[in-house]
C-alpha cells in the first residue's frame, strides 16, 4: 500500500462525502461532480517538498498528494516533470521580462493528457473497472488509449470531428475503439453516455471524472516547484471544458494549504472564437450559453457547453483572471512564431496561449514585470496535416 494522503470524494454540489474506492464518479446523493479531498494537515508535516525536488522524477514523486492507495496500481509511462522554459525572444518582442513557457508536449503521448490518464488508469485498475469511454477532441483519447493498452482495460475513445490524423493513429496503433461523434460535444457526450450503459463502462469525461483534476493539478505543482516554490502571477490557459483551470486552481489551492506556495495565480481562459461559452460568460456575468457552431483549427479548445463553465468562470473572478478570444488566422500566427523564436512545435491549442497572451497585452491586462506562464499543452506533431502549405513555402 502507498501512503497517499487521500480520504474521500467530496460533492462540488452539495458536500457529500464519497469513498474514492467507489466506481461511482459522480454523487450518489445529487449527480454533481466531485473532487478528492487529502489531509493536507498531516501532509503538510509528513512530506519534504525539497525531497520530492531533488528526487528528479515525474508525476508520481507527489504520489502522496495523490488519489491512488495501492502502489501496484500505479501505471507511470514516465509522464510528467515537464520544462518550464523561459522565453528566448517572444517574451522581449512583447515587451515582457518574466515569459516563461510549460511545455507539456514532452509527454509518452506527446500531450498534458498523459497526466490525467496516469492517475485515471490507475485509479481504474486500483477499484477493477471494467472499461472506459472518453469524449476527446483527441489528445485525451491518444492518452487513455496508450494507458488503457498497457493497463488491458477496454477503451472506446469518442472523437469530435475535426480531430487530426494523427491522434486517430494513435488510437488505433494503442488499440482502443474509435467511435466518430458526429456534431458538437454535446452529441459526443449522449454517444459517450450511451456506450457507457451498453458496456458498462466509467465515463472519464470532463468534469464528472474527478482523477483527471487530481493529474493535471500536478501541472501547477511542477510550476511553482520550477519558480522555487512561487506562484507566477498569471497562468494563461487554452480552455475547452476548464479541467485545467480547476486543477491548477486545485493545484494552488493545496500548495497554500501546504504552506508551500503563498499566494494564488490569476488564472486566464483563451477560448476559440466560435466556442468562448466561459469567456463570454465571464465578460457578460450571465448564465453560460453553448456555443451553436463551434469550429476551430485548435480541435483541442472545441466543448459547445462545459458543465464546470460557471465553476471555471467563478475561479477566474476569484483569482483575477481574465478571458479572451482567438482566431484561427492569429492561433496560426502564434504557432509559427513559437516554433521559430523557441524553437517549440506545438499544436494549435497550445499556439492558442500565445495568440490570447498578446490579446491580453494589447488589451492591457498584462504589466511588463509580471512572472506569466503559458501552458503549452500538445505536440504540433499531431496536427502535420494543418502545416503541410508550409512545405509548399519553402519547396525550390
Ligand atoms: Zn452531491
């Protein structure tokens, strides 16, 4: 056995507390979904943070603020301990001194899915699940894919259209089943509950699956442990349904709990411009509305009606954040500034950071000194197909 120090499932709706050795993701009281919950108390005196930094590993160092109790569950294909690289030339041309980017394409998969699907698969072998489906645009799915082989548990990956080939690829080489939704997430998520009946199978979807926060918020983790146990002032997001936001926000919340971070980061949410139902929300402060026709390049940021929206909208208003809105003509941009001043090639979702971090400057948001972390999310090798004019460009 590990020594996490997990204690339960908590409710987001009503408080309920659930045993995380339940299969059940969601409450069996209300439906809501739900978070785990540690003893942060006695963690706060059991764990050395400096150890786990000197111990040079990924995501499975903080196993103990973890949601996994058996060791033999863990199922690690050395994701996670990712770069937080600081700007070579992008930061300056903006006129920013403390740019700095987290490149979470470094992953098995080549995606910060790999974190979640870490901690999903092994919770799922931990509590014997007999398999999953996920609704993904397709980097979750290439991710869960990867793990599930390993793991042998089933996987039926629903994938948005739009997805790049090769994300359907790499579900097919990892050996999962591709069902191809056909219209917007909210479809996909009424195939994904179906199959989930018929086969008996845990919905990893976001938010109801609380074991995909507890992997991302190791992303926050690793940031403040790169800035020397800091929070950098803001973390700007490329966001569909907000699982990143609310696990940095998790992330954060823990490490001051912890005593080892001391304040909070403002937590920004770059949306496409056909699908933005949080940034508009939290420009208007209306109810969330879906997004009718959602379509981007950036396949990654396409989720028509998250159903964690108002939680993400309400922790940016907590922590200061601010949304906006990207083009396609302006993610493209980005991408190609990111692979020839940083030499980083990632996929149009991640490019979607860059593009709203210059919003947010133009927009005055953002002051020169701030310490700003762009997360970069994918691999742009996944998306090829997008850059092939580019050969034209250069061929002769
Ligand atoms: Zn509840």
């Amino acid at each position: 056995m590990t020594d996490s120090f997990i204690r339960h499932l908590a409710c987001m709706g009503c408080g309920h507390a659930q045993d995380d050795m339940s299969t059940a993701l969601r409450c069996e009281r209300c439906g809501h979904y739900m978070q785990a919950r540690y003893d942060l108390d006695r963690a706060a005196g059991a764990i050395d943070r400096d150890a786990i930094t000197a111990s040079h590993g990924g995501l499975w160092r903080f196993r103990r603020l973890l949601p996994v109790r058996d060791t033999a569950a863990i199922l690690s294909l050395a994701e996670g301990g990712t770069p937080l690289l600081p700007s070579r030339q992008i930061g300056a041309s903006l006129g920013m001194r403390n740019l700095h980017f987290k490149d979470l394409s470094r992953n098995p998969t080549g995606s910060f899915k790999d974190y979640s699907a870490s901690t999903c698969v092994s919770k799922a072998r931990e509590t014997a699940v007999r398999g999953i489906v996920l609704v993904s645009g397709g980097n979750g799915s290439s991710a869960f894919a990867a793990y599930c082989g390993v793991a042998g548990i089933p996987f039926h990956a629903v994938t948005l259209p739009g997805s790049y080939d090769a994300m359907r690829v790499q579900l097919a080489v990892y050996g999962a089943i591709d069902h191809r939704a056909e219209g917007t997430s909210v479809e996909a998520g009424r195939l994904a509950r179906r199959l989930a009946e018929e086969h008996g199978l845990i919905d990893a979807g976001v938010p109801a699956n609380p074991y995909r926060v507890e992997g991302k918020k190791v992303i926050g983790y690793e940031i403040a442990e790169a800035l020397g146990w800091k929070a950098p002032d803001r973390i700007v997001c490329p966001t569909a349904g907000g699982t990143g936001i609310m696990a940095l926000y998790k992330g954060f919340t823990e490490l001051m709990a912890l005593g080892w971070v001391d304040r909070m980061p403002a937590l920004d949410c770059i949306q496409a411009e056909s699908c933005r139902p949080i940034v508009d929300a939290w420009r208007t402060g209306e109810p969330m509305k879906g997004a009718e026709r959602p379509d981007s390049i950036a396949v990654g940021l396409l989720s028509a009606k998250p159903e964690a929206g108002p939680h993400v909208v309400d922790i940016m208003r907590r922590t200061g954040g601010a949304g906006t809105i990207v083009s396609d003509d302006e993610i493209r941009a980005a991408q190609l500034q990111l692979a020839r001043h940083e030499g980083l090639l990632v996929e149009p979702s991640s490019a979607a950071a860059l593009a709203g971090l210059r919003r947010l400057r133009a927009e005055g948001r953002i002051a020169v000194d701030e310490t700003v972390v762009l997360m970069l999310t994918g691999s742009g090798l996944k998306g090829t197909e997008l850059l092939l004019p580019h050969l034209a460009a250069v061929a002769g």
